[in-house]
C-alpha cells in the first residue's frame, strides 16, 4: 500500500512540478527575467497533459505577441534616436548660421528666446542664451524707449513689440538697447551715448 501510495504520488507530484516550472518559465519571459521560452510537456493523456496543450496554445500566442511588441518598441526607439539626431544636426546648423551673421539675431517666441547670435554675447553681459533666460523674461525687458516712434518699445501700437514686427514684415526694426558698457545703441556700426 504504500508502494502503491508513493507511485501515485510520484506520477502527480513530477508532472505538476515540471508545469509548474514550465509556467513560472513563462511568466520569467513575459517579466523580461528571461530572453527564452519553454513550452510545457503536453504529451500526457490526463488533465495535467490537457491543461499544458491548452497554455502552451497561450504561451505561444503571448510570445508572438511580446515580440511584435518588442520589434514595434525597437524600431519606434530606432526612429526616436533618427530623429534626435536629425533634430540635433539642425541646431547645430542654426547655431553656426546664427553665429556667421555680423548683425545681432534673436530667435524668440516673444516670451522667451530659443536662441542667440554670438555677436550679442559680445555686446551683452551674458554667457550663453540659458544666461539671459534665467535673468529676463523677455529681450523687450531691455529695450529703451527713446520716444521716436521708429524705434521698438515692449509695446507698439497696443501690440506686443513681435506682434508689431508680424504686422510689419517689410518694415526695418531697430530698437535702443543699452548694452554692458552702458551705451544705447541700435545696430551694430551706430552707438549713441
């Protein structure tokens, strides 16, 4: 009787063990534990040998799944490096077109500026564009009103000085600006004390 009891035992407790590494295999991969799947012995003609047909149907289709994902999740993060670089190469072509101009250019968005001209660095007493962001809100913030009309001021017209450039495309507009040597000047070859 206890022979007996023991075969059973054995014949129960060896298949139920391998399912049971042969799911925590499965759920090692789908945790990204493990870069490999097994698929469980189904050869069994018993409910331990049904159940294992029916999850390795599952295993197989959630390991189809998971690397469809796995490639789409790659070859979206291919694109996102292509795309940084890209992104990457045209600032760094801004920065050298900005920086060959022998005027002062300021890209902005009216709040703050995105980039700047070495030639204002050299005007100005600022290190870099994230220098003059973190002391003003806006290039406007050091314009000065001269009272001529042709001059920018912050506001123009009861527009924002770059809403009045908008509508005013064709139009030259200079603007006084004191600059780290305290004179007030307006464009590069004129400076007016």
């Amino acid at each position: 009787f206890i022979i007996f009891n023991m075969i059973i035992s054995y014949s129960i407790t060896v298949p139920l063990k391998k399912f049971q590494n042969g799911l925590l295999g499965f759920f090692q991969y789908i945790n990204s534990n493990s870069t490999k799947i097994e698929l469980l012995d189904d050869k069994r003609e018993d409910e331990i040998g049904t159940m294992a047909k029916i999850i390795n149907l599952h295993i197989i289709d959630g390991k189809k799944n998971i690397d469809n994902k796995t490639k789409a999740l790659k070859e979206n993060e291919n694109k996102l490096k292509k795309i940084n670089q890209d992104l990457k190469n045209k600032n760094e072509n801004k920065k050298i077109i900005l920086d060959t101009q022998p005027a002062i250019v300021i890209i902005t968005n009216g709040i703050k500026i995105s980039s700047i001209s070495n030639k204002f660095f050299q005007i100005f007493d600022y290190e870099n564009t994230e220098d003059f962001n973190k002391k003003h809100n806006c290039i406007s913030e050091l314009f000065i009103d001269k009272k001529e009309k042709s001059f920018l001021v912050p506001i123009m017209k009861d527009l924002k000085w770059i809403n009045y450039i908008y509508k005013y495309p064709n139009k030259i507009h200079n603007v006084y600006i004191k600059d780290k040597f305290n004179v007030i000047c307006y464009n590069d070859e004129e400076a007016v004390p």
